[in-house]
C-alpha cells in the first residue's frame, strides 16, 4: 500500500460523499425550477405529516351547517374525502411556494384541481374501462405533467359545466386558510411590485424554512455515489466494519442492508463468518478496464450504431399531418384514419424515448466511470449482503454484476495462461454470450468452424460484415471482447494469458434448489440435476407440455372461440415460456404469467392472428402456459404451498419468519403493517401517507408472498458461499446463480460447485431444519414438510450441464 494511492483513496471516498450531496440538493433545486418541489423527499415528508391534521380540522369545519362565508366550499368539499382535499392543497401550496405567487393565483390552481377530482371522478364511475385504458396510457407513457392529463381526460369528458373563476377561488382561499391554520408552516404577505401596486403572496414561515434547511443537510448525506476503489476493500470483521475506509461511507453501506430497525436489532450479534469469509475473497478481485471494448463502445456511442445501446440521439416526433385548426369532426373517414394512426405512432415514441433516457444514463455513468478508472492498474468492488445472504456489488450498474456493457468492459487485472483446458473453456464462453445453445463440443465447433471471422471481428471490428455478427450477439459487448482474447489464444492455446471471466450459469437456478430439496426427479432432469447427453432446457419442456395442450383441444368443441388454434399459429416456444417459468419460483402468480404472456405477443404482432381479441388470446395462452409449469414442477409447487402455509401460522403467532440457511447466515424476515391512509386523486396519482412507521403487527399477505423467494434466494446464497470458501482462486466473478473466474480454473470451479451443492443437499434438509428451528424458536406446531421424490442428489457430480 503506497501512501500516495491511499491518499488517493481516501479523496475518492471523499468525492463519492460530496458527489451524492451535490446530487441531492441538485435534484431538489431541479424539481423546485420546474414547480415540482412537492416532488422532493422534505415536500412528502412534510405532506404526509401534516396531512391528517389538515384533513381532521377540514373534517369538522365540511360537517358544520352554519350559512354565511364558506357555505358554498362546504357544499362542494363534501363530495370528496378531506384527506383528498388535504393533499391537493399541501401539494400546489409546496409547488408554488419556490416561486412565490400570488395567493389568488395559488387558490384558482387549489379550486382547478378539487373541481378536477371531483369532475373525473364522476367520469371514472360512468366510463370505468375508458377511464382504466387512458390511465394505464398515462402510466405507460411515464406522463406526470397535470396539464397533460388533464388535457387528455377533458377531451373525452365534454359534458361537465365548469365552476367560475369566482366559485374556484373561494375554494382555493377556504382550502389555503385551513392549511395556514392546521399547519403553522405556511402565511401570507402583502408584497409590492414594480409597478407600485401590491400582491398577496403565500410564502413559508420560518419554521418551516427551519425545517427543511436541516432535512436538507441531513439527508444529503445518506446517498453517497458508491464506487470501485483502487486498493483492496477492507475486509469485513463484522457488520459495520469492512468495505469502504471512510466511517461515513461504512455507515451507508454495513455488511448486511436490512430495511427497518426491527430487523437489524434481530440480527444483532449473529457470526456471519462464512459469508464474511466469501465475500472478502470476492472483494480482494483485482479488475482493470477492457481498454479494447471500451474504445469500441465510445465509437458506437459517438456515431449512433445502436449496437447494444439506446441511440444517442433522441427520437423525434413527427410532425402532425394536419393543420392545428381542423378538427376530428372536420375529417372524412380516411383522413380520421391517418390522424389516429399518427397519434398512436406519437405514443409509441414517447414511450421508447423515455426508456431511451433511462439507459443512456445508466451507459453514461458505464462509460464515464471507465474513462475515469483507466488509468488505474487494478480496481477493486466492494461487495455486501442483502437481508437474505444474497452478495452484491456496490456500485450499481458500473461492476462486474451489470448489465452486458459493463461486464464486457471489465476484465481481470491478473492474467493467467489458459492451460490444458482453457482454451475450451474460452470458446465455450465465447458461443454462451453469443447465445449458441448445444453440447459444449458443439459450441467449440461453432468457434472452430468461424475461426477466422472471429478474428476478422476483433481485427476490425466496424466493418460492415464483422459488425452485423457481433452486433446480433446476445451479449455483444462480451462476445467482443471474446473475440479480441480468441485472435490471440488461437496463436497459444495453452500459454495465452487470459484475462476474460469466464461464468458458468445454473439452469433456472430456482427450480435447481427446489428439486434438490424435495429429491425431484422430473423437475430435476428438466433443470440438468442428472445426467443427459446434452442440456436440458425446462423453458422448452414447458413449451412441449403447452404445445401438446393445445393441439388436443385446437379445433375442438373445447376450443369454440379459436384460441388454441391460434396460439399454435403464432408458435408457443421457449420464448413466450421464459419469463413465467423463471419467476414462478419467486412468488409469480397467474397474473403475472398473464401480463408477461401478454407482452410478448404484443411485441410481436406480426406473428399474432387475434386482432383485437388479442388480450382474450393472450389470457387463454397464459392459463395453459401456467397449467403447463405444473406439470414439469410438481414438487417445487408443493415446496412453495408448503412454505406459505408454515408463513401463515407464525404471522397467526404476530412473529416474523426467522432462519438460519445452511452457511449460517440469519434471515430475519418481518414486513410489518403500516399505519397509513392511500389518498387516491384522479390527477396527482394514488399516494400513500404514512401517518406512522411500521407497526408491530406483522403483514401476513405480505410474509406469505416473501417467503418463497426469500428462502431459496438464502439457500443458492449459501451455495455460492461454499463454493468461494471452498476454492483459492486468484479471482472471482460472482452473480448470484453464475460463477465466474479465468479460463484455466473453470474445471475446478465446475467441480466445486457440483461438490459443494451435492454436500449442502445431503449435509442440509432445509426444509425441516426450518420447520425445527421455527417450532423451537415460537413453541408452535407446523404441518410434516412435503414427501421427498426419489431423485439421487449425487447425480449432480456427474450432470455437465448442472451449470455452463
């Protein structure tokens, strides 16, 4: 350790600190600019503080009955609840405030507003679907402008005789005095202008300034811009001790991140050791940037080639092909035709540039922070756990679990020579990230037989046909960087030096766990727990099990509406089966499988015979894509129900669920009732106020929906635990369900982690050690775990596709 590259070090930790305060109060003097300041963390703290109390004093004023000043505000607030009134006048008192408008101004936009809520509530009530169509548009679109919405809602709501100006402003003022009067934070002045006249103007108190000017400094602090380091992570000693060197940074970032001080205090003076034990060697990776992927990537970026990431220039609106004036009621029907044909494309593009803007900030914070982590020898990640042992990079995004731009400009910053396997092993990688499926000696063919267009590509990369082969990548910026290390090996194959991480993925990692806990044989030989000639692939079993389904019934009485025959004709593959399959183990109901299955026949109309039954068409797939997952894992099913029930009857006992997963790390699960009212506004959205934290009643629902994923996530957590501490490799590069290191140690990683997983399965019945410490933990009764299948657990030694 050199005193300068601490020094160094310890001015990074600094600016990650400093970047994260800037970056706060940036964003709220942004949203404060452009009139959003109820937008900010103080504006919604402060609303939903003072929320109650406005809406308890607007209550019993509304329910009074005395004539006189206010008589006609009562009449129309008591159409709406005063926790609605509440909200809508402390949201446009806090967005006004920044800018100091007139108290008429304000109390005209207060009285637009309640007449607003009022006036699409009713519409909500006559035209339900219309209603649940324009706002799922408003949501698809990410539109939050009001005047946006509103435009949209009037145009299909004509009929409404608007309140006058006068009628708006008296709500508005009755609404301003009551918040003023509840809430102490807010008053009005006379100020003079200019021109010598005077204004009213509603302005914040001084305790209110008070208040937000400590909120302010206070949680600047609490999002520092974690970032890679350029000396080894300190490693963890226990929960607050470890990671970054800064105190302030430690703080924000302890070993394990639990959510609620309930939690913590459960886990207090627990021995994390194996999973301490993982995690520094995961850290102690020395990484450098990929100076060849990196120079490709700002090429693609600066001439807009799209290849792996959104265009960097927006996308453009096209320009409305008919005057402002004309009207819809002015067009014949061919011109009504091309006029809404237009607005649907106008939809479509505002949706693609809003995803567009959201991943050129994620590729911008990539590209930057390898720019400036270059000229760096080595680089280094902290890592820590989530409340279920589950191990992750600081750095979000830019880190070697990002997305494929930042892994394929990631490399291991100590090479090793690829040796006598290596060499396979590269080429295996090299045909994964291309998304070559097959036997391993297929995907070494498939290197083989294009030898020299892989070099070609790593040679000259933007040229037209190298780039359309590499651009078609799954991972194209991984399979780029494959290419430059294969132009290379190919000349050595066993002394190259190697600097690629080279993963080694579980097939649907999940269902892995639950079939080797309850000895599944089926759905073990879908997810490649036994030997097969070649990999198994459960997305596609499932798409044959559908498949068959629909055939038998295609044509059929059973079928009258069409839509077994039409799901055969836009094909039912492993696509269409991936998402669902996936997340089933995750807590994924048939609603989800139904809006994903939905999804995927939208984006993909041209293969879609329903026409607008297509969301009928959709609904139906999705009942025997479900249908079909049972088939293939039954055991896995029961896993799930069982647990569910064991949830149920702790909540019953109002205690959380708490186990010890095989490497000894403790999952403390409590998601508690909240004390809190939703306040739903046609306009403004649906905004939950929390009147208090957490209670002390546990959420059933909530436990019983967490608990699936929670524990399997605990159990390939361990899993991957074992395995480091079982190894001594130079580095690693772990994801979850994909273990990584060089080429040359992929065989021993491929054993231990067959090893290891035989070991936990054997050593560990998990669901009974959970049973036993719950029933010991609460004195309670909970139902035999379900009958294990005759599955041999030792067959996973010999499985080569377990993980690759």
């Amino acid at each position: 350790m050199t005193i300068d590259l601490y020094a160094e070090q310890l001015e990074l930790e600094e600016s990650m600190l400093q970047y994260g305060v800037d970056r706060y109060k940036r964003n709220i003097e942004n949203a404060e600019q452009q009139g959003r300041a109820s937008d900010t963390t103080y504006a919604r703290r402060l609303t939903a503080a003072l929320c109650s109390d406005m809406a308890l004093s607007l209550g019993t004023w509304i329910r009074k009955t005395v004539p006189g000043k206010g008589a006609y505000a009562r009449v129309v607030l008591r159409r709406l609840e005063p926790e609605q009134s509440a909200y809508i006048t402390l949201k446009t008192i806090f967005d006004s405030l920044i800018r100091e408008e007139s108290l008429l101004t304000v109390a005209l936009l207060i009285g637009q507003r309640i007449e607003d809520q009022i006036r699409f509530t009713l519409f909500q009530k006559d035209n339900p679907s219309l209603y649940d169509t324009i706002l799922r548009q408003f949501k698809d679109r990410a539109c939050r402008n009001y005047r946006r919405k509103h435009q949209v809602l009037t145009h299909y709501n004509k009929g409404w005789k608007g309140l006058t100006v006068n009628q708006r402003a008296q709500l508005g003022t009755t609404l301003i005095e009551h918040a003023i009067t509840a809430t102490g934070l807010f008053d009005t002045r006379l100020d003079r202008m200019h021109n010598g006249k005077t204004k009213k103007v509603l302005y914040a108190t001084t305790a209110a300034v008070e208040w937000i000017d400590e909120h302010v400094s206070r949680f600047s602090l609490l999002f520092p811009d974690f970032s890679p380091t350029v000396l080894p992570p300190v490693p963890w000693t226990d929960i607050y001790t470890g990671g970054y060197y800064l105190e302030p940074l430690r703080r924000r970032f302890p070993f394990v991140k639990n959510k609620t001080k309930v939690q913590r205090d459960g886990i207090k003076g627990h021995d994390f050791s194996a999973a301490m034990q993982a995690v520094n060697k995961i850290q102690e990776t020395p990484w450098r940037i990929n100076q060849f992927t990196l120079n490709v990537m700002q090429q693609v970026w600066r001439k807009n080639l799209g290849i792996g990431m959104p265009p960097s220039d927006p996308y453009i609106i096209p320009p409305c092909p008919f005057p402002k004036e004309v009207t819809k009621d002015q067009m014949n029907e061919q011109e009504l035709e091309q006029f809404l044909y237009w607005k649907r494309q106008c939809s479509e593009i505002y949706t693609l540039e809003h995803q567009r803007v959201s991943k050129c900030l994620l590729l911008s914070r990539v590209l930057s922070s390898s720019v400036k982590y270059s000229k760096y020898e080595r680089i280094y990640f902290v890592y820590n756990c989530d409340f279920r042992g589950r191990i992750y990079a600081a750095s979000s995004g830019f880190s070697p679990q990002g997305p494929d731009i930042s892994k394929g400009i990631l490399e291991f910053a100590e090479g090793k020579p690829l040796g006598k396997t290596g060499f396979k092993w590269l080429q295996v990688h090299g045909a994964n990230v291309y998304g070559v499926k097959g036997t391993y000696d297929e995907r070494v063919a498939w290197c083989k037989d294009r030898k020299d267009m892989l070099i070609q590509i790593a040679e000259d990369p933007f040229e037209a046909r190298c780039r359309s082969i590499w651009a078609d990548a799954d991972e194209p910026y991984q399979f780029l960087a494959f290419c430059n290390e294969y132009k290379q090996a190919v000349q050595d194959t066993e002394g190259f030096v190697s600097h690629l991480a080279i993963a080694l993925d579980g097939s649907c990692n999940g269902l892995q766990h639950f079939s080797a806990m309850l000895r599944d044989h089926v759905g073990g030989y879908a997810v490649n727990l036994v030997p097969a000639a070649s990999q198994q692939d459960i997305y596609g079993l499932v798409a044959q099990v559908c498949t068959r389904k629909l055939q038998a019934v295609a044509g059929t009485s059973d079928d009258p509406d069409g839509h077994a025959s039409k799901a055969l004709a836009f094909g039912i593959d492993r696509k269409i089966c991936k998402p669902p399959v996936m997340t089933v183990v995750y807590g994924s109901t048939l609603m989800n499988c139904m809006k994903r299955t939905t999804e995927y026949i939208l984006e993909n109309p041209e293969k879609s015979l329903w026409g607008e039954d297509v969301y009928k068409g959709a609904g139906f797939t999705a009942q025997v894509i479900w249908k079909s997952i049972d088939e293939v894992i039954i055991a896995a099913r029961a896993a799930m129900q069982w647990l569910r029930k064991v949830s149920s009857i702790v909540s019953k006992e109002n205690k959380p669920i708490v186990f010890i997963a095989p490497n000894g790390f403790k999952v403390y699960q409590s998601i508690m009732k909240i004390k809190a009212r939703t306040i739903k506004t046609q306009l403004l959205g649906k905004v939950l106020l929390k009147i208090v934290e957490d209670t002390e009643d546990i959420n059933p629902g909530k436990q019983a929906n967490g608990i699936s994923p929670n524990f399997v996530h605990a159990l390939y957590a361990s899993h991957l635990c074992f395995t480091v501490n079982a190894t001594n490799f130079s580095a690693y590069a772990m994801v979850h369900d994909s273990f990584g290191t060089h080429a040359c140690d992929t065989d021993e990683m491929a054993s231990v982690l067959r090893e290891e997983f035989v070991k936990m399965y054997t050593e560990h019945d998990v669901l009974q050690e959970l049973k036993d410490y719950l029933e010991e933990l609460y004195d309670i009764e909970l139902p035999e775990v379900p009958e294990k299948g005759l599955l041999d657990i030792a067959k996973v030694m010999d499985s080569k596709y377990f993980f690759g």
